[in-house]
C-alpha cells in the first residue's frame, strides 16, 4: 500500500507499432496539486493520459491510485474511481440534444418502464452546466447549435458531474475564449482547494506558469524531469523540452512594414449581422496583414466571409478584377485558402493517410490530364510534411494516429503545399508547440517573399506584433483599429483597441 500520493506510475512503456509512445516512464502527483504536463507535439503526454484514464493500457510498468493498484480496462472503470478526462479533439454527438449528449449511456437513470424522462434529463443536465458557470447554455438543444466553445463547456460539465478526484485537462483550452479558459481556470483552483488533483496538458507556457503547482516535461516519450513553482521559468522549460537552447528569433527580424502596392484582395463593407459589422480594408501583394481581437470580437467569423463559407447581410469581398468571392468553391478557385480555427472539425479526413490529407488540395497543381502520378503525390506531401516536422512514420500513415499537434501540422502542410496566392490563416499555430511554431513563421516569411498574401487571424499578441505587417483589431464586430508594423508598436497599443 502506498498513500503519500494520487497518482503514481513506474516505468511506464507504450509502443504503436514502430512508434515508442512512452519509454520508461515514472512519475508522481500528489493531492490538491495542478501538475502540468510539457513536451513537443508527439512527445507521449496524451499516451501517458490515456493509460491513466483507462483507454489505452501500458505494454509494460504499472500504475498506482490513491495507493491502490491501478489496471482500468476502460474509461467507464477510471470514471467510478472518479478519474476524468477532457480531451483536446471534439467530444460531443450532432443529432441528440446538450442534455442527450451529457447522459449517453446513462438514460436507464432517467427512464421508468424503458421511457427516458427528458424533462427530468433537461434539468439534471442544465443544474450541471449552471454549476460549472456555463447556465447560458440551454440543455434541450440541439447540440450542433452550440459554438464550438459552448460545445466545449458542455463536456466540461460532463467531466465535472461526478465530482473527480482527478480531472485531466488535456490541451482544451487553447481552443477556447479567455472567458472559457478563466471558467476552467477558476474550476481547477476550486478543485485544487478541495484537495483534488489536476494533470494540465498544454503548450501554453504562460497559463502553465501561471496555474500549475509544479510542471513534468516528457520529451520523445521519456520522462525529462518536474519543475516545481519556485523553479519554473520559460527557458528552463525549452530546454527540457527541446534538450538544447532554443536560440535564434522566433519572429520577423525586421520592423518595416513591406509589402507591393499591387493589391490582391477587397473587402468592402462587409456586414454578417451584429458579429461583423460593416469592414473594409484591401490586402497588398506579399503582405501579412494581422487580424486581432478577443475570440467573440468577429475576426474569425470575417475569415470564413472572405472565404465565401458564410454569405454576409451586406457589402462584398472580391478580387480586383471584380472576381466576387461568394463560395469556398469560387475562393479555392481564385487561389484563396482557408486554415479553420477548429481543424479537427472543419478540415481533416482522419481515416485516411497523412499524404492523401496534404495533397487533396493540390491535385490541380499535379495532375497530368486527367492522371495523378502517385510519384508527385508521395514528394509533395513528403516535401510539407518534412517541411512542418509531423512526427509520423510516413507519409501513408493514417491522421488519425498522430497527436493532436500534428494533425493540425497536416492541415498547415496541406495549405501550404497546394499554392494559393492568398491564405486565410485562423490562429496557425494554435495547438503547436514552440519548435514547430518558429517553422511555420519561417514558410509564412517565405510565402510573403514569394509575392503571396496572408490574413493571419491571432489571440496570440506577441504573434501579431511579431507577424504583421498591418493588424486590423476589431471589438464588438467592429474595426477598432489598424496599425502599422514598427519597433514601437506594443501589445499595449492592441489592447487599448480590444478592450
Ligand atoms: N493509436 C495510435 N496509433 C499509432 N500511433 C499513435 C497512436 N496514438 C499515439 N500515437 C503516436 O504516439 C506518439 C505520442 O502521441 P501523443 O498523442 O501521446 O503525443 P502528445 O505529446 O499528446 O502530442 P500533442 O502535443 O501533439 O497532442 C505520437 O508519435 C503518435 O503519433
């Protein structure tokens, strides 16, 4: 028997195949604590997870919980111990209600004589979400209502349901508002003053920093070592993370704002309702031109306008030979292409290869007549798949098996390979960790060299200061403010116009 804390795993080992998901791996968590969880995209932490939450199971080593010997064959026996997890992809089901989605599997609790009380499941279902803070959302639904981060919130009050003693916060809040990080946040510090423990998976070294009591970093499925508070810092972390100095500069190195007179792209007095009201602006040959403000400002909605995927009330988006965009298909065909914020949903194939996901939007640029030559295929998709680092065994291995971070380094190798003139960048580098980052503003340098256009949609300040040669900051559907790049420019200057 050992008591002294939560979670205890020793020499945990976990293979795919030819992939070493985690090697020797041991670690302890204690209660009331946040521990997070660090390492490049691949590097084991949702493999360590899921041996934990019971839906994978270790080849060798064991796991204790709250002393006890801890084998779950499935999610549903870690769930009884009171062991959950939020996970980073989409959990919930188009076609049932919240409050369906919320009791899957669980009605015979809500059912007399084989009938399912939904009265009764719609009120179990809205006291749970008003006892996470999410009492906006309306448990009779349908679920494929919801926004992505209403969606988001209602499998936050799943996992909260029964009370854990162990919650698993596995990368959900890159994908969410400040206003949903804050209501996770403000959850984990009630449960950490219960005396539960949380396991915070994220690349967001800031809100690690920020919430966690001590930080493990996993690197290429090995244990690298904790941090604990007093001993955290940023470098430190890289270097666990990377096992040398990251040095060099992330961003541009240059303050000038530079792009060709020669403009590619108008929008003009785009109006969507209350969400983007009445914008204008032209996009330059060879520029990045930053789009910011918080997650509901309207910026990510004006994106998908631009790619025709939502028809404004008002106003126009065209190129300058007039060619009006009004659908993605007469934006893909006017070499515009669109990176979704939400790719998991949006924009991925996940059962089929890594390659055939690259090259989909290509197939104009490498067919000859009416024939694919499989050669041209394999290099570009090894080319932008080599180019972005996907940890992977090859180019035919199913999307499906990669992490999280590099699913979403395939959908940026996918837009990046099929050379559109104009990219609409949703926040391309959520979700991906910092080597891989620098690598996408490096193709995004390039890209703009290359005399191509991109809007990048950021939260990410440092990113648009870094990126931008204009940012456009919109509040309330509104543009709020447009900057030039330059040395003096600062995040200060940004929020003043978010806010
Ligand atoms: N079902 C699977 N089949 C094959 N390989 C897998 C499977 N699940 C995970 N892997 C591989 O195991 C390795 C570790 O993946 P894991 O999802 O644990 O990484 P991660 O650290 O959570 O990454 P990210 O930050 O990108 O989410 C990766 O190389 C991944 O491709």
């Amino acid at each position: 028997m050992q008591k002294e804390s939560v979670i205890k795993v020793e020499h945990i080992t976990k293979t795919f195949g030819l992939t070493k998901a985690l090697t020797d791996v041991s670690l302890e968590i204690g209660y009331g604590e946040i521990r997070g969880l660090i390492g490049e995209n691949g590097s084991g932490k949702s493999t360590l997870a899921s041996m934990i939450v019971g839906t994978g199971h270790p080849d060798s080593g064991e796991m204790w919980y709250r002393g006890e010997k801890h084998n779950p064959k499935n999610m549903l026996e870690s769930k009884e111990k009171k062991i959950n997890i939020l996970i980073q992809e989409n959990g919930t089901i188009n076609g049932l209600t919240v409050a369906e989605n919320m009791f899957l599997g669980k009605e015979s609790t809500f059912s007399k004589s084989g009938n399912v009380n939904k009265r009764r499941l719609i009120e179990e279902g809205s006291k749970a979400l008003a006892r996470i803070g999410a009492g906006h959302i309306n448990a009779a639904d349908r679920i494929e209502k919801l926004s992505f981060e209403d969606r988001k919130l209602v499998e936050v009050a799943v996992a909260m349901y029964n009370e854990p003693e162990v919650l698993f916060v596995d990368e959900t809040t890159t994908a969410l508002s400040q206003k949903g990080r804050e209501l996770i946040y403000k959850l984990m510090d009630e449960m950490r003053e219960a005396g539960k423990t949380i396991v915070f998976i994220s690349h967001d070294m800031a809100e690690l920093e920020r919430m966690c009591d001590s930080i493990s970093v996993l690197r290429d499925g090995h244990f690298v070592g904790t941090l604990q508070k007093e001993e955290i810092t940023q470098d430190t972390l890289k270097r666990m993370m990377i096992g040398r100095e990251l040095t060099g500069d992330y961003y541009r190195g240059d303050y000038e704002m530079s792009y060709q007179e020669e403009v590619v792209l108008e929008v003009d007095n785009v109006t969507w309702g209350e969400t983007v009201q009445d914008i204008s602006f032209q996009l330059h040959k060879g520029e990045i031109l930053g789009l910011g403000g918080l997650t509901e400002c309207g910026m990510h909605e004006l994106c998908k306008i631009i790619f025709g995927a939502i028809k404004p009330d008002s106003g126009s988006v065209h190129l300058t030979d007039g060619t009006k965009i009004t659908s993605p298909s007469s934006a893909i065909k006017s070499k515009i292409a669109y990176m979704p914020k939400d790719r998991d949903l949006e924009s991925l194939f996940l059962a089929t290869s890594i390659k055939d996901n690259i090259v989909m939007a290509s197939m104009d640029k490498i067919k000859k007549g009416f024939f694919i030559p499989p050669r041209a295929e394999k290099e570009l998709a090894d080319e932008h798949a080599g180019k972005l680092e996907v940890k992977m065994q090859n180019t035919s291995q199913y999307v499906r098996e990669l992490s999280g971070g590099n699913k979403q380094k395939v959908v940026v190798a996918k837009w990046m390979a099929n050379g559109s003139e104009i990219l609409l960048m949703d926040c391309p580098t959520r979700g991906i960790d910092i080597g891989v980052k620098a690598a996408i503003y490096r193709l995004m340098e390039q890209l703009k060299k290359e005399g191509k256009s991109i809007i990048m949609v950021s939260e990410e300040m440092p990113e648009l200061l870094g990126m931008s040669d204009r940012i456009i900051v919109m509040k309330d559907g509104k543009q709020t403010g447009e900057f030039e790049r330059s040395e003096v420019l600062s995040e200060h200057d940004l929020i003043h116009a978010m806010l």
